[in-house]
C-alpha cells in the first residue's frame, strides 16, 4: 500500500478542495459570458428601439 493509508484524509480534502475551485471557476465563467450576454441584449434592442421610435425610453409602443 505504500505510505498513503494514513494521510488518506489529505488527499481526499485536496481532491475535494481543487474540485470545489473548479466548480467556482466554471460559475464565474458562466456568470461572466451570461452578464456579457445581458448586456449584449439590452445594448441591442436599445438601439432597435432608438432606430425604430427615436427614443430608448419608448416602450408603449401600441397606445
């Protein structure tokens, strides 16, 4: 077995610490390309809405 049997818990609470910063690094990934995603759209449906009424405050657009 070699001499791993008793620092069995070390490298079970490494393992599970680099999985833990994976996981953090995967969320904040994905919350920065969804952010970008958000803003993307409201940059571009201001802009439709600035071409389309002259206003990106124009929101009723029926009444």
């Amino acid at each position: 077995m070699g001499r791993w049997p008793e620092s069995r818990t070390d490298l079970d609470l490494h393992r599970q610490a680099s999985w833990y910063t994976n996981r953090a690094t995967e969320i904040r990934h994905t919350t920065k390309i969804l952010t970008m995603k958000f803003y993307f759209a409201i940059a571009e449906y201001s802009t439709f809405t600035r071409m389309a009424f002259g206003s990106p405050l124009f929101f009723e657009v029926g009444t």
